[in-house]
C-alpha cells in the first residue's frame, strides 16, 4: 500500500508545505521509528524535541509547529493533527478490502424474522436471532451473537465475540431458591457505536438496555439489564457496569473501573481505571479511587494499620483534648 | 402478547381483587411506567407512595399492602410479589417460542461419543466435545463451548459465549521454563444452574471443577480449575475465583470480587462488589474492601498520606508516649 | 487409561525405588486422595507428613524426601517432583486422542490467503483471517478468530473463545465525537505461547502487538494495542494490559491486576492479584495494592476515616509542634 503525499491532502485537506505532490509514503509511523518513506504526526508540542531527530517524510503539524517542522523538512499543517492523522489511518485503510465483503458470510446464522440493512456485513460465524434489526453499514466481524429483538444502528462495528442480549442476571428468591426472572426487554443501541471483543451487553428486564450514539466500548466490558449510557461516552476494557446505572453523555470510563447499579452519573464525568463508583456523581469532575501500588513488604505494614485507621482517629483525638487540657485551650 | 387477569391467576394463584378477570394485560411494567394495559408489582413497602400515582391496570401486592392497592384499583394479593413477578415473566416468556428449538442446531458440532439429552436444545455454533453430557432441558444458546468428558446437568442454561472445561492454568517452572501441567479432570455442573455470556469455567487438574445445584452465575466471570461452588449461590459479572477455593452454598458474590486460591469461605457468606478476599472466611457476614472514590484531587493527597500510614500509627505511638511523660501517666 | 511404573520411568526417568516396575497406574491424585491405583507426588517438604497416610502406590519425590517415601512404600525419585509430574501429566494426556484431529476442522473459517501449518489444528468454528499465519502444532481449540495479517509462532495452544487482533482501541476527539483511529499493525506471537479462554490481544495502531516466546496467559485477560510482553512471563486471568505498556520477561502478573498503558515493568517483576500498576517498575520486587477485606461494618468506619486520611496527618503534624512547644524541642 502506499499513497503520495498529494493524495493525501486532496482527500484530507491541510496544506502541504517544503516538500512535493508526488512524495510516496508507504507507511504511517510514530516520529521516532518513522523512516524516509513515512509520514508521521506531531500533536504534543512536548514531542517537538523528536522532531530534529525523526527520518520521516513528512510530519502532520498543528499551524504553531509550522517553523519547526519545516526546519526539519516537508510537512502538512492542520488545525487539529491528531484528528487528521485518524482521518489518514482511515484513508489508508479504505485501501485494503474489508476483512469479509458486504452481506451475510455463508456461515452466519440469521433468523429468517431478522432484519438485516443490504450494506451491513454479517461476519463468518455470526448469530443473529429473531426480530434482531442491524442497521445500514454495520459491521458484525465473527462469533457475534445478537439476541431477538435486539436493535443495533448505522455505521456500528461489533468485534469478535460480542454478545448483545443475554439474558440480565435477574432472580427472585423463596426459601432458599432462585426463580429466573425472564428478561423481556431489549437491547437498543445507536448509530455509530464500536463494541469491542468479547463484550457483553445484557437484555433488559422489562425496558430496555440503552447504548446512545457514538459510544465506544472496548473489549471485555460487562453492561448489566437496563443501563443506559448517553452519547460518545467512552468505556476502556474489563469495565463492568451494574444493573439500572445511568451513564451520562460524554463521560469516560477507564479501563477495569466499575459502576455500581441503580445509581447515576453526570454528562462529562470521568473515572480513572480500576476506580470503583459507590454512588451518584452530579457534578462533572474527574474521580478516582486506586489502591497505591507499593512493595509488598510496604504494603504489609500499611495494609495492617489501614485496618485500625478508625483507632487512630481516635487516638489522635484523645491527643489533641489531652494537649489541649494541658496549654489551656478549650 | 396479552393474557388476561384471569389467565394470570389461574396459572399462578393468587387472589384477584377489586376487578375483572377478562381485563386484558399486554405488559409487564414497573409502577412508574405502567399504562393501562400494563401489570405491575409492589415488593418494598418503601414504594407504597408510587402505588397512588401508578397507571398500571393490576398490581401484585403482599397481604400488608392490600388496602393501599385496593384504594388505587385492581390488585393480585400473594405472599410473596417479588417471587410472584418472576413466575409471571416465566409465564410471558412461555407465550412465545424459543429463540431455537429442542435438539442440536444443524451448525453445532456435537461429538459423536458426546450425549446430548433428546430434550436438550444446542443453539446454533455451540461446540460438544468428546464424552461431555447435556443433561434434559439444559439450553446452550449459541457459540457455547463444552469441553471433554465435562457433565452439565438438567434445566441449565448457558448464554452466548460460555466455555465450559477449557484448561486450567498450570505449569511447573524449570529453569526459568513452563512446562505445561495437562489438566485431566473435568468440570461437573449441577442442575438449574445458569451462566452467563463468555464466562469460562476451567477443567480441573486432576479432580473435578465442581458447581452445584441451583447456582448463578452472571456475564464474564472466571472460574479457575478445582474451584468449588456450593449450592444456590450466586456470582455477579466480572469476578474471578481463583484455583481451588472452596465458595459455600447460599453465598454471595458481588460483581468484579475477586477471591484468592485455595481458601475457603463459609456457607452464607457475601461479598461487596470488587472486594478481594484474601483469606479463609469461616463466620458468614457481609465482608467488604472497596477503595473509597473521591476526587481526584481529593485523592492524590489521601493516596500520598496512605503510604506513611504505617509512619503516621508510629508517630501516633510517640506522641501518647510524650504526653504520658508530661501528664505524669504510664 | 493406564500406564505401568516401569513405562513412566522408561519414558521420563527418575529412579523407581521400593517398588515393581509391572505395577499398574490408573489414576494420578494428590497424596490426600491418592488410592491403591494412583501415583501421587511430594514437592513442598511442608506436606510430608500427608505421606504416612496416603494409599499412593508410588510417590515422585526429591532425593531429600526418599527415605520417608521408602518408608511408606514405592517411590520415584528425581531431581524435581514438580516438573516430573507435569511431564508425566504429558504422557497420560498423550495416550488419549486429541480433542480435534491435526488439520482444519470442516466449520471452521480459515481465508485462501491465510497460511497453516499442515502440522496445525484449526478446532471447530475457528476464523483465521487474510494474511494471518499459524505456525507449526499450534492449536486452536474452538470460536478462536486470529484477524488479518496476525501472526502465532509454533507448539502454541489458544484456547475457545480467544479473540487476536481486534482492533485497538483508539480515538481521535474533535468537537465531542470521536473519529476512529484504523488499527493498522497486527499481533505477532511467539512460540510455545498458552492463551487462555475467552482472551483479547488486540492488534497495534501503526506498530504490532507482541507477545514474546513461553509466555502463559490466563482466561478473560486483555491484552490492549502496542503492549509488548517479554519471554516466559504468566499473567493470571481477568488481568488488563492497557496500550503500548511493555512488560519484562520472567514476570508473574496476579489475577485481576491492571497495568496502565505507556509504562515499563522490569523483567522479573511480581504483581499481586487485583493491584493497579500505576507507574513504571524499575526494580524488580513483589508489588501490592490490595484494599484489605474487612466485615462491612468495620470497612464502613475505616473508609470514612481514610478520606480524611490527609486531614489526619495535618492534625498529627500539629500535635507534634504543639507537644514539641510545650517541652521545648525544636
């Protein structure tokens, strides 16, 4: 594969400056690795040091990092180079013939009471259930299962392994027991969502379990009966999401973070990994609850009085009356 | 769909009170979003106060709330309402067919020394291999994955994506080598056990991999080989067992804990969501271990004072240890 | 199956004490539940004392332990019991047919311009995209997709469900949509390299995913795009790897630990279950960062004093001035 760098900015814009139309670029690399026939990208002007030092081609620039990219030779200035260069992998991956063609791979299972749009690809291996509807220009890859009566929109794509609409983990005890509670709603998801590998997003009880436009899921995420997550939120992998919980718009969710059910988060919150979310978030912040990471001998000690921190409160309590009985405060 | 009242308690019991048994339901709805078609349910007399303003055409009501039913309209007294729903959705579910039919999906592969109940149902890309068992009534919806010589009993149901009696993980180190420990044993899964979408549950080392009757466990949890899982106990999404820890009957598991290797914990016990249990659990309780959320602000000084808690306890000690000298104590 | 003692000696050495060669083994068993029939083994000298009452007929023991074996009875004794039985775990699964005969199982998916090894085994209902190459005795079990251009090196086991080379997870933000970043690297993966169910290795953004020679992976782990793992490292199930992290060789990883993206774990590093790894490790120890498990009734209290942990060694802070004040330290 391999564009000139005229192509590029015919199809992505930007302007070309100290250097040629007919440069052939056979790789996109980052600025360190790049040799003479790549074209990389500098949107952190911390980088701007690995730039003298890059063998690229020609360097994708924000308009303040005009001079010094073109010291070090040819490069493309764009208000937002970071964005330009997504735009590019995608113009260099349009290239290369999709994975599977258009259509229902022969060895996909789809029920016959399934709605499938004529432009969305149905991966090898594929199960799509009765009364499942898949938008126009969706991408199922392999091993997808989409449950009956299951929604998924335009332009999604589903990655190997993704189970949308098993059943929600829904039981009623007696005595001891455990009584299924059939999970009768759906799963609807928007226009424009990724779900990455191995992701599950349940069916809900009784509505139904609600992903928004332009949500993008990473693999091995579990989304519990009746969450409802708002549009271009984020969520990293191994992240588990319980069941009820309301994820705002725009919020991001890092990687193996948790969320407990039946609570609420506000639009544009972000978690940090691994943290676990107790309760309602109102107010838009980045929060975080982690475990300090130590040796473990450290650990040991710290983890021993982490136990009987409530005693030292009040021992450091008992102090300051003692301390102030003795210089007379009150 | 749609039953009528009178379908619903002649299947059910209960006592139908202030209306008519030909009213017709077509859906079951919390009280908040019930219209007039649909059925509702009242378990937590928390909720009394949503019964006044509830359009639903029926509520399920325990014997304490009848009055209160009564007083807004049509109601199902029973003992028990919550247990009550979760018949009622069984019942729904019974009105419409199966996403797939009783016996083996022309796509499944089933060994020919596997034995497959004739009145279980192997959904579509489900794998069976040599001298496993599928007890009556057990479901594999589809991409299910049942390993050699592993036994699921009857009334099972396994979502999208399990993988029953994959290896354990073992090896022996040499000289900085693995060698790989084969896992001869198998897993054995009781009956009315149910499992969510891509959970794996790994074959044992030598014994068995055991889960027993009437267990639950949710979406992408880790079962590692030689586990042990009591009777009608369940586990929420994301956790891990690791191998050979012995989990009681009528536990509790809260989604994303982890639980160490080789430890035991007591019939009855719960887990808090992402706790870790590092040792034995032998009295039942709640047992919890979550990190505190905060912001992040908030949590980078709290973080940063958690690493010389240790210091702190001793500081502590010094300080009661001056005062005592001053204020003449021993 | 059965396997006489001479024909385990012949086959892996060790010298056979105290016994006859023509005794027949059917079953290999921990001393604890070892019978007349079962060759056991005594690695950790801690268990010696479970030797006087096993019924084993034969026990694998180190040299230091042969005489309390002779006393029980017939022994093998070697250099290393651990790795003697792991090997001979090896020879008991090698008298049985494998699950899925050498070749590509007719379900399975393989792309005209994929390129197998005819010594492979492609179980049921596997994908192997264009490109992708699967080296020498490689397994894949079963629903295992290797995408397009991925690479698995020789002697390797992937187990159901495993899922290399989805794309990596990345986005580019602009005016609050995210513009998709094509992954455009690949995953290489050594030789003798174990990956456990229902794992993720996603494919690089420019660059491959690597995973060097020997490594073992665990279930349900997610390896994310760019992250290089070194030779012989184990990571234990639920475990996350974030993006262009680069893990040593030789390192153990716990289960449900998480290794933040764009860091550098020194080879032979120890990460304990469930810790975060939030920072590069330069030295190679055993980390920890586990939140201690408390009954819920004192986690409560211990939880609200740690979020004013910072407060607390303010207030300690100035009980030490004050003390010091008062006694006319400085």
């Amino acid at each position: 594969m391999s564009l000139r760098l005229g192509q590029i900015v015919d199809a992505l814009g930007g302007s070309l400056e100290g250097g040629d139309r007919d440069t052939v670029i056979v790789r996109i690399a980052p600025l360190e690795t790049a040799d003479a026939s790549s074209i990389s990208f500098l949107h952190n002007p911390r980088y701007v040091t690995q730039l003298a030092h890059s063998k690229a081609a020609c360097v994708i620039v924000a308009e303040t990092m005009r001079e010094a990219a073109l010291a070090h030779g040819t490069c493309i200035v764009t208000p937002d180079p970071y964005v330009y260069f997504a735009r590019l992998t995608q113009l260099w991956q349009a290239q290369q013939p999709a994975a599977w063609p258009v259509g229902i791979h022969h060895s996909a299972i789809v029920h016959p009471q399934a709605q499938v749009d004529p432009t969305a690809t149905i991966g090898p291996q594929c199960v799509v259930e009765r009364g499942a509807v898949i938008g126009a220009h969706t991408v199922l890859r392999s091993h997808v299962h989409v449950g009956e009566r299951c929604r998924i929109g335009q332009r999604c794509l589903l990655h190997p392994g993704v189970v949308v609409g098993a059943d929600g983990f829904g039981f009623a005890k007696q005595a001891g027991r455990w009584h299924k509670i059939e999970q009768l709603g759906a799963v609807a998801i928007g226009d424009d969502v990724e779900i990455g590998a191995n992701t599950c997003i349940d069916r809900g009880a009784l509505d139904d379990t609600v992903v928004a436009d332009g949500v993008k899921i990473d693999n091995l995420v579990q989304i519990a009966h009746n969450v409802r997550i708002g549009a271009h939120t984020v969520i990293a992998g191994n992240t588990g999401i319980a069941g009820s919980a309301r994820i705002g718009a725009h919020c991001s969710i890092g990687g193996a973070a948790n969320i407990l059910g039946h609570l609420e988060i506000a639009d544009g919150t972000s978690i940090s990994p691994t943290s676990m979310v107790t309760r309602s978030i109102h107010k838009p912040d980045l929060y975080t609850g982690i475990f300090p990471l130590q040796t473990n001998t450290e650990w040991e000690k710290n983890a021993a009085s982490f136990k009987q921190l409530y005693q030292l409160r009040e021992r450091i309590k008992k102090l300051e009356k003692a301390l102030d009985a003795l210089t007379g405060d009150k």
